[in-house]
C-alpha cells in the first residue's frame, strides 16, 4: 500500500512538473525565443507528454525555430492524438484530410475528427457532419449528418451554420434562429444597434458606384448563456460591374460590457463572384474562424485572431489559387498619451497559384508565407478623423496598408499620426515554373522594413534583405545566397510619398492617353526633384552590411552611398573568401580587372582574403582600390 501512495506521488509530482515545463515552453514560443521553447518541449514530447507534442506539431508547421515541415507536424500531432488530446485529434484529421505530411486517408480523417467531437469540440462536429452529407470517408447519412450540424452550429461552428443554410434553403431544415430587428434585452439592442452602424459607415467607405447591401434585417438574439447571435441576411457587395455575394454572416458577441464585448465572426463557407450577372468564380474557406474583442468606443475590432483550414479560389479555367492553413491577427495595445500600437500577422501554408497562359501554365507556389507588421505610438484619434476626411474604411483590411496606400505616414493636416513603424515577410519553400520548366527555386526570403521618427520631419528606416538556395533554370550561376542591411538617416518620406503618387498617377494619365490600346501618347516622367530632395535633406545610407556567396566562394562588404544632384555616390571595403571561384562567375574582362586589383589580407580569423575598395564617384565610373574599373574594352 505505501509503495502504490508513494508511487501515486511520484507520478503526481511529474504531471505538475511536466504541466509547469509544458507552459514555460509555450511562454518562450509566445515570447519569439525558439530555442528556449524547444529546449523545454522537446524532451517531455519525447516521454509522451501530449500538449509538449502539440505545440512541437505547431511550431513544425510554422516554421518556429525549426525547418517548416509537414511531415514533422503530422507525426507531433498524430503523436497527441494517440493520447486522446483533443485539438491534436482535429489537427491530425485535418492534415489525414488534405494529404499533409502524409497521404490522403478520408476513412482516418473521419475517425480523428470523430474522436475530438465526442469529445465536444465543435469544429470536428462540423467536420463529420459534412463528410456524412457528403460521403467522404463514410457513406451518407442524411440524418446523422443534420444531427452533428446542429450540434456544431448550436457550438458556433461557421461551417456547420454555412451548410444548415444551404439545406434550409432547399428546405431540408428549419433555418437557424435568427433573432429579432427590436430585441427586448439592452444588451441585445445595443449590440444590434453597433452592427447596423458598422454597417452603415461601411457602406459609405466603399465609394461611388459601390454599396454594401444587406437581404434582410440585421437580427439580435439573447441566448440562454447571456450571449448575443447577431445575423446578417444575404450579404452582397455591389459594385459597377463586379458583385460579391457572401451569403449569411453571423457574429457572436459575449461579455459584453459598457465599453467592449468578446466577438467572434462567422463567416459563410462560399464567397460569389458575378461579373455583369455572369458568375465568375467562387472563393471557398472552409474551417475559418475569427475572434477577438469588440470596443464600443472605437466601434472595430481591436484584437482579433482568425485560421482557416483551407482555401480555394478557381477562376473560369484561368486562375486558381489554393491554400492549406490561414491565419491571421491583430492587437491594438494602448500606449502613452492616449496614442497606441498595432501589430498585425497574416501566415499561410501550401499556397499554390496556377495560371493558364494559352498552351502552357504558370505555377508559383510557397511552402508558407508569413507577413509581420506594427505601428507604434498611432494617435487613433487623429487616424480616426484623417481617415473618415479621405473617404475610407479606417476598421477594415491593414492599418498599415491604409497609412501607406494613402501617403498617411508623416504629417497629414499638419499633425503626426505615428512615430514609428516595421514589416516583415518571410517566404519558405518558393518556386516558379513554366509548364515542365522549373525556372526559379528559393529555399528561404526574408524582407524587412524599419521605419521611425515619423513625427519629425526626416525619418530614419532599417531595410534588410536575404535570400538563401536560389536556383532554377533562370537563375543558373546567380548568387545562391545574399543578405544586405541597410539603415538611412535624414529621410524626406513625405516627399518621396508624394513623389511616388505623382508618378503613380501619371503612369495612368499617360496609359490612358494612349491610342486603339498601343504605346501611350507620352511616357512619364521620372518625379522631378527627387535626388535634389534627398540631397537637400542630407540623407545618408549606411550600408552596413553586404553578404554574397556561392559555391567556394563568398564576399563580404559594408560602406555608405550619398545622394546628390549629380547622381549617387558610393563607397564600399570588400573581403572576399575564394577569389578565383569568384571570378570564375564574373565576364573574362571584369576578372581580369579585379585579379590585378586585388590586395591581399586576412579576416578576423586568420583566414587569407582578397580585399577591395569600391568607388563609385559622382562623375560617373567606377574604381576599384584606386584603378578604373573598365571593362568596355
């Protein structure tokens, strides 16, 4: 008996360390610091611990830390599924599902998704009713199908709610509860009342020639749990030539409070398109989900999360577009001042973009996509009004976007809506072919922009750059590997904002001015005064650093480039790691230069390097530690 008590103890002090090991992994992942996150999962993954091998499932298929893989996904989930971890059961169905990781097995799939909805989860329920509607991985069963739908829906699953209106509209079903126009319950009313209004002023956002049209009376339901089901009918966004027709979108607002509410869309499972009343193509999520909480005071959504499990877009026999997991996010935090900031995330997995060129077909395709990016210090209030005076929907699509697309970073009407600002994107696994011609492969691309001091009158901005295994037939003996950063000082961006949107604009004049749809009348100019700002404002770009390399090879520079009137000036120290490889990739005359240019010397370790100086003066030119670098001869 005191051996099973102390073995009762034992394991009871492992679980408790485990679940406080478990949680300090998912703080370090949520915190960025991968390698903490891995040190802490990996070795309870590796004693069967099922949460541990969830987020190992995670982060292998993000990306996070270690190499973006499927396969590796699948194994950590399947791994929590064996145990019976609800979330790692949906996980491995759906990747059984869509063929990630691992062959498409239908009859599995329906078994995991089983599995998590007896075991409550809402998304799996969904997911089994529509595979018994449909017959995939079981045969048909109307009745069972309807039966798990409405549990699903009656559990917020958008995808159950988009197929019982499918069925209801055939009139298979009754349709589910819509509520009333004039609810009795405050709560009811008010939420309602918010809806309408967002609407409204969406409607306004779209412009000239464009509505957003609702089929129906937006409808509040108050529901036992104190929740509130807002239903929007037949949803439509109409415009000259082109409409979208979303069908039902349903929101689900709870604790709702005088000042915000939890939220969470649910959105139809099928966007139409028309073009002139002639369908185009439909826009298919399936899995979507988005949540997040509502301010009353600020009327949009200020912190949302959102994931799709899949997605497809075919137009005509044109264009198809598909993809395999969507997520995205945004968080408004509040700062000093009443000013604040705004992150924002998109990531997508399998993304795949076909284009039927005639005889042949484009296929670009990327093993994941992540976009990144923040606004810090945004007077929203500012925003706010600048954007209701430019005419659009400040609540929708990016902030970020908005400010930029419509020159807002800087000083409209004299104030600053933002001090600082960064993106970034990162692509894995990118290709490009052409028919059977693979004409460009990217392991990996990384793009960053820092912006700041946008309050002042010069910003500053950090740019980073780099790429690693480029190849394909197209870019046979280019550089497999680069990175460059880049930090600039004393930045007129307004000015160059302005300028771009003036050549912008101009490009179209001359286009449209064009004859019979040939060469334009006039070609635009380049902005005028462009490099005379820039030189007026005494910019500076520091390169700090520049890595190239290829096979036995690579070079590594840093230096400054000044603009001016007269043209760009620049200045670069080079080391370079295996000349004659280097020079192998280089035209016989340009080697020969640089060959008889070279200085010897050493790196940090010791390592023997060929050194240069690069000039490129403002007169035109180039030098090469002192001699012309001609290479016309």
């Amino acid at each position: 008996m005191k051996r099973l008590v102390c073995l009762a103890v034992v394991i009871g002090c492992y679980a408790s360390s485990a679940q406080a090991d478990v949680a300090a992994g998912r703080a370090a992942l949520a915190s960025g610091d991968y390698a903490a996150a891995l040190q802490e999962l990996r070795p309870l993954a590796a004693h069967g611990d099922a949460e541990a091998a969830l987020t190992l499932g995670q982060m292998a298929r993000n990306g996070w830390g270690v190499p973006r893989s499927d396969t590796a996904a699948w194994a950590f989930y399947k791994q929590a599924a064996d145990q019976g971890q609800v979330e790692g059961l949906l996980r491995a169905g759906e990747f059984s599902d869509q063929g990630r990781g691992v062959p498409i097995d239908r009859r599995l799939a329906y078994r995991l998704y089983k599995r998590a909805a007896e075991a409550g989860n809402a998304q799996a329920r969904g997911r089994i009713g529509e595979m018994a509607l449909h017959g995939r991985g079981r045969k048909v069963n109307a009745a069972e199908a309807i039966a798990w739908l409405t549990q699903a829906a009656q559990a917020d699953d958008a995808e159950a709610y988009a197929l019982l209106d499918e069925l209801a509209a055939k009139g298979r079903v009754t349709p589910p509860p819509a509520g009333l126009a004039a609810p009795a319950e405050a709560p009811a009313r008010r939420v309602a009342e918010e809806i309408r209004r967002v609407v409204g002023d969406m409607g306004l956002a779209l412009g000239t020639g464009s509505r957003l049209d609702v089929g129906g009376e937006v409808t509040a339901l108050t529901r036992p749990d104190g929740s509130v089901l807002v239903t929007l009918p037949k949803v439509s966004v109409i415009g000259e030539a082109v409409v979208l027709r979303e069908g039902t979108i349903r929101l689900v607002f709870r604790d709702i409070t005088e000042t915000s509410a939890k939220v969470e869309l649910l959105p139809p499972a099928h966007v139409a398109v028309e073009s002139d009343g002639v369908p185009m193509t439909t826009i298919s999520l399936s899995g979507a989900r988005l949540s997040g909480l509502w301010d009353f005071n600020l009327h949009a959504l200020t912190d949302a999360q959102g994931e799709a499990s899949a997605g497809a877009l075919q137009l005509r026999d044109r264009i198809g577009l598909s993809l395999q997991g969507l997520t995205v996010a945004r968080h408004m935090g509040e700062a000093a001042g009443g000013r604040i900031s705004v992150a924002e995330s998109l990531g997508v997995d399998n993304l795949s973009l076909k284009l039927s060129l005639g005889p042949q077909s484009l296929t670009l395709a990327a093993a994941g996509l992540a976009l990144r990016s923040t606004a810090h210090d945004l007077d929203m209030a500012a925003f706010r009004h600048w954007a209701e005076q430019a005419g659009f929907d400040w609540r929708g699509g990016s902030v970020q976007a908005q400010l930029l697309s419509y020159g807002g970073i800087g000083r409209p009407a004299g104030a600053p809506l933002l001090a600082q600002a960064d993106a970034a994107l990162t692509i894995d696994g990118l290709s490009l072919s052409v028919g059977n011609l693979s004409g460009l492969a990217l392991r990996r691309l990384d793009i960053g922009l820092g912006l700041s001091d946008l309050d002042q009158t010069l910003a500053r901005a950090h740019l980073s750059y780099a790429h690693d295994g480029l190849g394909g037939e197209w870019f046979k003996g280019s550089l497999p590997r680069a990175q460059a950063i880049l930090s600039i000082d004393n930045l007129p961006l307004a000015e160059l904002l302005r300028a771009a949107s003036t050549t912008a604009e101009g490009e179209v004049e001359a286009v449209s001015l064009g004859h019979g749809g040939d060469m334009p009348a006039a070609a635009p100019q380049a902005p005028v005064g462009l490099l005379e700002a820039l030189d007026g404002a005494g910019t500076r770009i520091g390169i700090d650093d520049l890595t190239v390399g290829g096979e036995g090879w690579d070079a590594r520079a840093s230096g400054r480039a000044t603009p001016a009137a007269a043209g760009m000036t620049l200045g670069l120290d080079a080391a370079v790691h295996g000349l004659d490889a280097f020079l192998a990739t280089l035209s016989p005359a340009t080697g020969e230069v640089l060959r008889g240019a070279a200085r010897s010397g050493s790196d940090d370790k010791g390592n023997p390097v060929s050194l240069f100086q690069l000039a490129l003066p403002p007169g035109g030119g180039a030098l090469v530690n002192g001699k012309p670098l001609d290479v016309g001869r």
